[in-house]
C-alpha cells in the first residue's frame, strides 16, 4: 500500500471507471431497494399525517424524541488517540445546539437527523474522491477508489430514503450534512494527506452512523422507521469492518454493537 | 507463516480487541440485564393493566372479550419474544458447531493455516459463543428454556457439507451463508419484538454478524482471484483488484427474505 508516498500522481482509476461503477452499482442495489421501499412507503403512509398536527401522532413524536436526547449532544470528534475514532461524543446538551424552530420534530427528526448524516458521509466521500483525482494522496489503489465510490453511492440512497419519507410527511428534504460535527469533520477530512488519515476520518462516521441507527431501532417509535434503520445498520457497520481491514485494525472488534458513539438529535441544525 | 503476515502484529490486535472486547461485554451483561427488566415490565404492566381493565369492565361481556384479548395479545407477544430468542440462539450455536468443526481442518486451524484466518475464525467463533449465550440469558430470564441445540433447518446443511470442505474457500462459503442468514434473521426480528430493548439486543447483534460476512466476502474474493498472500492486517491495497473495494458490502440496505421464521428454532 502506498500510503506514505505523497507524490502527486494521477488517481488510479478513470473517470470512465468511475461512472461505469456507479452505473453497475445503481443495478446491483436495485433489489435491495426494492424491499426497503415498502417499509418506507409504510413509515411514510404512518407518519404522513404528523405534518397537519393531529393529536393521535404527539405521544409517539415525544417518545421518540425524549428517547434519543437520552444520547447527548454531539461534540467535536477528539483527533487522535484514546482507540476512539468515533465522530460523535456525549458532552453537549442534548437540545442545544438543535435548532429552536426547526419543523423536524419526534420521529421525524431522528429521519432528518439520519439525512443529515448521509449527506455528510455522502459529502465527505465526495471530498475524498475530489482531492484523490488532484493527487492529495498520492496513488490510489483501484480497491480503495471502488470503496469509495460503492460507498458513497449508498450513502446517497440512505438519503434519499429518508428524506422520501420527510416530503411525503409534508416537510423538507434534508439535502445538506446540517450538523454541528460537520465543521470539525470537514476540518479533519482537509487535514487528511494520505489513505490512511482519510480511511480513519471515514471510519469515525461509519462507526457513528452503525451506532446512531442501532440506538434508533430502540428509540424510533414507528414500525417502518424502525425496518428502515435496522435494514441501514448493518451495511454501515459492513463499511466499517472493511475500512478497519484496509487500515490494519480487527475489523470485528466488538461482539455488540454498542451506542455511546450514536449522534444524537441535538446535532441537527436545522 | 506467509511472510507478508505480521502474525506479532496481528496478536497485538488481538490482544487489543480482546480488551475492547471486555469493555463492551461489560456493556452487554448490563443492557442484556436491562432488556430483561424491560420485558419483564412490559409483561407485568400488561397484567396489572389487564386487572385494572377487568375491574373497570366489571362483569360485562365486552369487559371478558376485552380482557381475554389484551391477555393473549400479551402473551402471544411474550412467546413471541422468547421463540425470537430461542431461535437466535440456535442460530449461533450452529455457528459455534461450524467454526469448531472447521478448525479441526489443517488448513483453518492446523499447521497449514493461514495464521490471521484461524485467528479471525478463533476470535468469530468465540463471539458467536457470547451472542448465543446472551439470547439464551435473556430466553431463561424471561421463563423460556434456553436453547442448547442447534438450528433444525440449517444443521442437516452444515453437516452435510462438511465433508466437502476441502479447502479454505469451502470453509469461507459456508461461513458467509450462516453469517448472512443470522444477520438476516436479527434484522427482521428487530421488527418483531416487543420491547425495545430487544429490539436494540438484536440489532446490536446483526450488525457484528453482518461485519463477519463483510470480512469473510472480501476474504473469498481474494481467495478465488489467487491473491491469498493479501489476506492479511493491513493487505497490500495496492496489489487488490478494484472488485474488492466494494465486495464486503453488496447492498444499501440490508436484506431479510432469508431470515429464519420465529418459531424456526424454538423449544418445544
């Protein structure tokens, strides 16, 4: 693995490449799609009627949101040591940072939080791939080029599925990384010279991600919102077992997944 | 030993997941204690809510409908629960059975074996050993009979491809099928339970089975495309073909269409 050569080579794989992966992608992920839709369209169907304010919806909104402020706020991913490369915390107040007015609430904010973190791993893949094609890290290996792409593209479909659930709920997607650890993961991601710095930064919001979903399955209150993160937690912690390979780290290291590094829904901003 | 493994560095790892490990079955014995305090409570509350509604239903026949509903509703969710359990137990049983067995093979954990796949096999199947043993505490918790045996539907394939293994890519097959149809059996249990802290136990759980399948898919892509000197911590990225970026990780969402039904390892 080149790693330590910062030479500025030519990213190892093409443009062409490049589409032509996403296009076999966008085939292969199909079917997966495919199920997970109808959960959607019946978290949708559930949750559709919250938007006009109806009664029957507000006990289920509370519990949903009391239930993930347990989580704690999100604060600045620690930049090195301590074994933790997760990119969220416990130390801030769960309602702080969160906007006041914001018309995500209950249920429907944790889908609009889990959007946001799409969009930010979403952004910083694309980060990633943007200065790989400026020689930022030197040669890239071909393997880590599909990794990135592969895993930016279900990034977007995450996204994109939950915020089909927000339109159909009557209220806006979520379309950019708004939250309060996106500053600071940017920070690192521009800091990154080389495969391995990057994989590590990845490899926080992955870890973030796997557990951020895993807390949502006990704390979403609706039965399609609770398919839709359980059918996502596993393909992130899938990411994260191979970066944690490709970095020389126990890809498995921990019998359960665990919660302490879940984001919690203070962490939107809108 | 192939001499592009770091068999020192792979024990430290070892060394070092094994301590992380600890911190995270501490974590585990606590939220499992937790999950069967929240099942309890669940079922208690649905009892003394049962009373409460007999008495303000009184003698009534709506009040009897009523209250046989709610209590084999309540019930039916409890055994549901317990069969959910069973059943995952089971399923892990079976994949400490094959683990074992497939370390007795001379080319997973004999003199021939790759040291970092019986490592990774050794350490799987010891995870396997705590998930098992964690569905089958909160099975017995909750009054159910812990489940000792293994699946009934996918033994008979374990054993009968045991014979077959004759290679590691044999082993690294059937491993990858246990592992996916754990996974997603837990992924659509989450769905299924009653409680939340159940629901949280099996999701914590299908996405460590579903980390083995990544590793283990990525594992048999490098053995079948000749590159096994590049199964090791870290591979050479350089010397990987661009297929195994992304070959740990097939689709966006997780599937369930194979998960085993509910009552599928329940004791009878």
């Amino acid at each position: 693995m080149t790693t330590n050569d910062k030479r500025p080579h030519e990213m190892a794989i093409s443009e062409a490449e490049l589409s032509s992966m996403t296009r076999e992608l966008d085939t292969m992920h199909n079917d997966s799609f495919s199920g997970v839709k109808k959960s959607l369209e019946d978290f949708s169907a559930n949750l559709s009627h919250l938007a006009t304010g109806k009664a029957t919806a507000r006990r289920s909104f509370l519990l949903g949101a009391g239930g993930l402020a347990v989580v704690g706020g999100v604060a600045a991913c620690s930049s090195s040591g301590g074994g933790s490369n997760s990119a969220s915390s416990t130390s801030s107040s769960p309602t702080g940072s969160s906007s006041a007015t914001s018309p995500y609430t209950g249920d429907l904010k944790v889908v609009a939080l889990a959007a946001a973190l799409e969009n930010l791993a979403v952004a910083a893949y694309g980060m990633a791939l943007t200065a790989a094609g400026k020689g930022t890290y030197g040669t890239v290996p071909k393997a880590i080029g599909t990794f990135v792409t592969v895993a930016m593209s279900q990034h977007k479909q995450h996204a994109a599925a939950w915020n089909g659930v927000l339109t159909k709920a009557g209220l806006k997607a979520v379309t950019t990384p708004a939250l309060t650890i996106t500053t600071s993961e940017v920070a690192k991601l521009t800091a990154a010279k080389t495969i391995p710095e990057v994989a590590m930064v990845a490899l926080g919001l992955e870890q973030a991600a796997t557990e951020t979903y895993t807390f949502a399955t006990a704390n979403v209150t609706d039965a399609g919102g609770i398919m839709t993160a359980a059918t996502i937690q596993p393909v992130e912690a899938m990411h994260a077992a191979i970066l944690s390979f490709v970095l020389g780290q126990y890809p498995v290291p921990d019998s359960f997944i665990g919660i302490t590094g879940a984001v919690g829904p203070a962490a939107l901003t809108v | 030993m192939d001499g592009n493994i770091d068999e020192r560095r792979f024990r430290e790892l070892l060394v070092e997941s094994d301590d992380l490990q600890s911190d995270a079955m501490r974590g585990a014995r606590t939220d499992l204690n937790a999950y069967v305090d929240a099942a309890k409570e669940a079922r208690y509350e649905s009892r003394k809510d049962l009373k409460v509604g007999g008495v303000l239903l009184g003698a009534g026949v709506l009040g009897a409908a009523a209250f046989a509903f709610a209590g084999s509703a309540s019930a039916a969710a409890s055994s549901k629960d317990i069969m959910a359990l069973q059943t995952a137990a089971g399923l892990e049983n079976l994949a400490v059975f094959t683990y074992k067995t497939a370390l007795t093979l001379p080319f997973i954990g004999g003199s021939s074996a790759l040291p970092v796949v019986k490592a990774f096999v050794t350490k799987t199947m010891a995870q396997h050993t705590e998930h098992g043993a964690a569905f089958n505490a909160a099975v017995t918790k909750l009054g159910g009979k812990a489940q000792t045996g293994t699946d009934p539907k996918y033994t008979p394939v374990v054993k009968k491809a045991a014979p077959g293994l004759k290679g590691p890519a044999d082993v690294v097959s059937l491993a990858i099928t246990l592992e996916d149809i754990a996974a997603e059996t837990y992924t659509a249990d989450v769905g299924l339970v009653s409680t939340k802290e159940l629901r949280q136990l099996f999701a914590s759980v299908a996405g460590v089975e579903a980390q083995h399948r990544a590793i283990l898919l990525a594992v048999q892509a490098l053995v079948a495309g000749g590159l096994v000197s590049e199964i090791a911590l870290p591979p050479n990225a350089a010397k990987l073909p661009a297929a195994a970026g992304s070959v740990g990780f097939p689709d966006a969402f997780y599937p369930t269409s194979k998960a085993a039904p509910v009552a599928e390892g329940a004791v009878k």
